[in-house]
C-alpha cells in the first residue's frame, strides 16, 4: 500500500467514467433513440489521431457508422472513424500525446475509442470464410452473413514485470527502434495456455535469461496500441542477463541510484512516460526502499 | 496465503512443464530438424476432443501440418488437427473430461493445444482483406499473402470475481443453460479501453446489480473454451442481486453453511469442478472463516 500512496500521477487509459450499456445496446430501438438524441456526441479519430479542440476531446454529431461507447451521465458518447471525412474543426492528436493533453477521463474514452475502431478497421472480413462481414451490438460485434460466425473486439493480454534482485537491482532492458538511452521493464504477450504468472517467467526468461522466482500482481493498464492490456507483475529474479530472443538490444541490471537520477530526468538513461504501467513498477520500487 | 495452502486441487490446464522455444521455432531450418527428430510427437485433437489411448495422450508421429507446442523435456511436441483423418488407436476426450482423467502436465499440454488448434480452424482467412492465410512461424502466426497483415492465435482476457458482503455471504448464479442446480461466481470478458479491476466491476455490476468495491487479484487460469484466460479476484460487494443482463436466470447471497454443503456434495446447489478457479475462488473464502 505504501507503493501505491507514493506514485503521482494516474495510469493513463483508465478510468473512463462512463456507462457502457452493454445490454440495453443490443437493443436496437434503443440504441436508435439515443443516437437520435439533441445531446448525443461523438468523438472522432482517424488514422491521423485522435480529434481535439482547445485541450478537449472534439465532439459533433454522430454519424450513421459511429460506434456506440455508453452513456457519460446521459449522454450518449459515440466514435467515428474519420479517416474517409475529417472534421473541419480541431486537429488529430497522437493518443500518447492526448495522455498528458487531456484530461484523464478524456484520454481514457479517447483509448477506448481507438481500441474499437481499430479493430473495425482491420476486421472487416470474415476469418473464418473470408466474406464481408457486418456491424452488429452498436458496434461491439460484427457478424458474418455467410457463414454465421460471430467476432467479437479482441483485446490481447500483456504481461509487464517489475524484477529485482536480491541485491536490490532492476532489471531493464531496450530495443534498438527505442529513442536512444530509453528503458523500459521487460513485457511480452500472453500466449495460449498459460497463466499470467506462467508468461511473466517464459518472457523474462526467452528476453533477459534471468530466472524469475514467484511473480505477484499490481495492476493493469488499458494499452490501445493497437489493442493490448497491460497487466502488472513484480518478481524476485536472478542471474547474468544477456539479450536473449532478438527482441532486446540491451538488459541488464540498473543500481537504484542509476534508476533514481533516470526518474529525476538526469542520468545516462530515460525511462517510460509517467502516465505508463511501466513507470509505475519503476516509481513503487523507487519508493520503498528495500 | 492461508487461502492458497488451503486448497487442494491444482487448477486445471496450467503448468504445462515445456520449453516453448519461441524464438528458435520462427528459425525455419531448426523447426524443420525438430520435425523430423526420431523422438518427434504429436497428440491429436478434432472437433470431437483429444484423443487419449490407456488415460495419456495418444502420441502419434508429427504430420506436416502439425503445430509445434515446445520441447518437453528434449522431445518436440507438436499438435495434430485430426478432424479430417482421425486416429486408428484410441479415442476423443473432451477437455473438462481430461482435466481429470490425464495427469495435470498433461491436461495442460491439452488445453494449449486446443486454443491453437481451434483458433486456425476459425481463422483461415484474413480478416484485414478476406484472402486465404499461409501457416507461418510453426503454427504460431498466420500471414496474409494478399496484404501482408499478421494474426496471431487470439486470447480473450476474463475477469472471474468472488465477491462476499459485510455479513459474510458468497453472490453465485447461474445460468438457464447450465445444469440444474448448477452454480458459480460471476465472470465475463473484459471490453475494450477498461482495466482487469474495471471490467469486474462493470461485470457484477450488470449481471446482478451488486456493486463492488476494491478487487483483488487472486490467480489465473488459461480456459480452451475455446481461448480463454481466466483472471480471478476477490471483491467485498453490497447490494440486493437480480438478474440484470439476460445472462443469468438466478443470482443471489448464499450463507456459508449452503456453500459449505454444496463444497461437500450435499445440498441443493452444485459448485464448478475442483479444477476450476470458479471453484478455486470459493474453496479460499470457505477456508478463510471470516
């Protein structure tokens, strides 16, 4: 708890205070009276970003194809992909930049809206027989005339691990596409069948060769990059890390007074932004000394 | 930690001991040596299940096509669709039927197999453009010949919550398709843009009305049905249940001593097998006496 009391600034992509409905979106004369509502609003992105206007999210009209996100308070709250008509007002902004930019709850509809309309984007097809598919559930669903299949939004598991050794020692590591001196804790995609602790051993392990003893839950952060969800572990490791699978250019272990001065901006090396679950691991270790 | 010494039974189809190889199996000429390895095995699924000879997974050299799950031990093993070309020894098990039948590694190796098998039947085409997709990576991508897109075997994130209120009574339901009797604590998948702590509380939320305060993580549990991860936590709630979202037929607070009864197979109600975290959730908080 002492950890949590020290960290500052919020997990960017959460905390969206809104009513998603997921049942009464089903409904179709439901969901076509609140699209048909004066105060009904969408929020727009394309491929460009996310639409903004003087620090906020921009907000107009819904069009016919906007997916439905839920009700903030009672309003309806839309998106629309832009990509094929942008607004004439505001400009698109990156959704990292809309997490120091905006608000929070507004970068976490913004993170949400990406998620889905991504996926819409690139699933326009049945995978299961190649055809055409279609919008259903207010665009939380498409459906396949064909063969029948349905496809739902996918969101990909993440395992983002905080080690450290008995030496009180973190581990970091960098991929050589990274902005040069910038680490980050190691993190990899859940595969099929395994647990969350089970792929935070199999990453460190395939990324760094160090052994990770048990692996205990933190937290998890919404990463609509395009789709993931980040889910926060800290481990007890050891060993000699080497890169190990290709992924990394660099790992190694870091002193705490290294780590420190990155967290204080000066030092040789740059951490993750303040608003990422990476940071957060990094800033609870920093705060409790051993 | 009392809760975990507690229980008795290991969840189901995690702990598969294997090397998964994740880097070397991308190498073509290194799957290619694995394959044709003496020792090379394969089990096989079809639609009907897993196929088990004597209470084992039926071992069969590897055919083309077959999928490499890692090394266990030093021996590859790989996973063969049977659905077009069964056996000639043995015969299918279903998955839940496994989990108790075969030994827990190899329950596990099962249910990873399963995910990855069902998720290239489901995804032979590319839902970014609708062209047929080639095998790459040894089972562990699929690639788009036509516009290049990758896709990867898909893993659907589920919060599954036991949540208990201040008089120390455990919110189960069921629903109408389930056995009769037949009761469990409340899950559903996680949405876009949400964290793990978020969608758990939207799910009680809208299956019950019940509304939760702080989750905490518990254990996680991979679920072939067909691709699963289930992601448990244990939350205090408040709140006088009813079925909100057609999902559940019944939903309410059962007393200790009901649960107590149903754990010992007497009673009215049924809880999920001993190999569920379902189950695993509500063994910790019977353990727990307050």
């Amino acid at each position: 708890m002492a950890e949590e009391r020290a960290t500052q600034v919020p997990l960017a992509f959460s905390g969206a205070a809104l009513d998603r409905s997921s049942i009464d979106r089903r409904d179709a004369a439901w969901m076509a009276a609140q699209r048909s509502r004066a105060e009904a609003r969408s929020l727009m992105l394309s491929e460009r970003g996310l639409w903004v206007e003087d620090g906020r999210l921009l907000l107009v009209a819904p069009g016919a194809d906007a997916v439905f996100l839920g009700l903030v308070g009672d309003r309806p709250l839309f998106a629309g992909d832009a990509t094929e008509g942008e607004p004439d007002r505001g400009h698109p902004a990156g959704l990292r930049e809309a997490a120091t930019e905006l608000s929070a709850e507004e970068a976490a509809l913004g993170a949400y809206a990406a998620s889905l309309l991504s996926w819409h984007r690139r699933h326009r097809f049945c995978a299961n027989c190649g055809a055409p598919t279609e919008v259903v559930d207010a665009g939380h669903e498409r459906r396949c005339p064909s063969c029948g299949a349905h496809h739902f939004p996918r969101t990909d598991p993440v395992v983002i691990v905080r080690v450290v050794d008995l030496r009180d020692r973190l581990l970091l590591g960098r991929q050589g596409s990274w902005p040069q001196g910038r680490f980050s804790v190691l993190a990899g995609f859940v595969e099929p069948g395994e647990t969350l602790e089970e792929a935070a051993r199999r990453e460190v392990l395939e990324e760094s060769g160090v052994v990770v003893d048990e692996a205990s839950y933190m937290a998890s952060q919404p990463w609509p990059f395009p789709s993931s969800l980040m889910i926060g572990f800290n481990a007890l490791g050891e060993g000699e890390p080497r890169p190990g699978d290709g992924e990394l250019e660099q790992v190694r272990w870091f002193e705490r007074d290294e780590v420190e001065a990155a967290a204080a901006g000066r030092g040789e090396i740059m951490l993750s932004p303040p608003y990422s679950i990476s940071r957060r691991l990094i800033d609870g270790w920093l705060a409790d000394p051993g």
